[in-house]
C-alpha cells in the first residue's frame, strides 16, 4: 500500500526521535462541525468508511471543486464507489464573530452542497493544511490517515496518487466482500 510522502517522512523523522507519541499513526480526530446550514457532522457519522476530504482556508478555496470532481470522475464506476465519504470543509478560524453570518451566505445554498465550517480550524491545525492551497486527506476505514496532499491547479502526478490510494482501499473492501 502507498504512503504519502509527507506521512513516510514524519514516520521517519518520529522513529529517528524515539519519540513514544509518534508510534501510534495519524487518524482521523473525533470532530463536531456544523455545516452551513447549521446541520451537525460528527466522526461517528462516516465511521467504517473511507473518508475523503478536502478543504482549505479562503486562499484555496476556489481549487477545492476541481479536486472533487476530478477524483470523483476517476472512481466513479468502481463497485465500492459508495463506500467513500467525502467531506467538504472550510477552515475559518479568524474570522470574526460578527461576520460568521455574512460568511455562511456565502457557500452554496444547496442542501446538498454542504461544506464543515470550522471556526476554530481545528482539522487544519491537526492535520498542517498548506495555506491557500486545497488540502486532499485519505483515511482508511479504520480512520487512519493515508495520504495528505495539497495543491492549487489540478497536476496529474497528485491526483494518479490519490485516486490510487482511493482505488487500492475500495479494491480491499471489494475483496473484502467475496
């Protein structure tokens, strides 16, 4: 199974340290967000799956649809397509209280268009989002984290990674089933 690079080489750099916090691999945090229209996401709901998720703060904001739907493309026809969860998410800390709603009005008003908003930036800090740039996570279905890339621009050499890392767990829960 492939590893992001930035994942070896925190792996790496924990061992070289002997460091004991660094033994356990980076998963996915325990997480409550509201979503623009004030609906509530949590971990709990996308347990089991994997998740896919890509977000930034307002500097990459414009890239993160293009990386949604490139990868969408490419996966859509596997069997096991259904098993990803794919969180859109917005990191919004330092934005003033007083202007949370003038920001919310701003997303999509469609229902199904849904984004986390995260006041606090609490998944950007954990996970060292690339500022104005989106940030693409992979966890496996047991919350592990598997790849971290970011980018603005579509480059094809991210998203062959990515979709391969997608395409490798849907594969396993494939033969999972059989």
């Amino acid at each position: 199974m492939r590893v992001s690079a930035h994942l070896l080489i925190l792996t790496l750099g924990c061992l070289a340290s002997g460091l004991p916090v660094c033994a356990q691999e980076p998963s996915l945090v325990d997480f409550e967000l509201e979503d623009q229209f004030g609906n509530v996401h949590r971990r709990a709901d996308v347990e089991g799956t994997i998740v896919l998720l890509i977000g930034s703060d307002k500097g990459g904001s414009s890239f993160n649809g293009l990386w949604g739907s490139a990868i969408h493309e490419a996966l859509e026809n596997h069997p096991q397509y259904g098993q990803i969860s794919q969180l859109a998410y917005s990191d919004l800390r330092g934005v003033p209280f007083f202007l949370k709603g003038m920001i919310r009005s701003k997303f999509p008003e469609n229902p199904d268009n849904w984004a986390l908003m995260d006041w606090k930036g609490i998944l950007a800090e954990t996970y060292e989002f690339e500022r104005k740039n989106s940030n693409i996570l992979v966890f496996d279905p047991r919350g592990r984290l598997m790849h971290h890339a970011f980018g603005r621009e579509l480059d094809e050499k991210t998203l062959d990674e990515t979709v391969a890392i997608l395409g490798a767990l849907l594969d396993e829960l494939d033969d999972g089933e059989q």
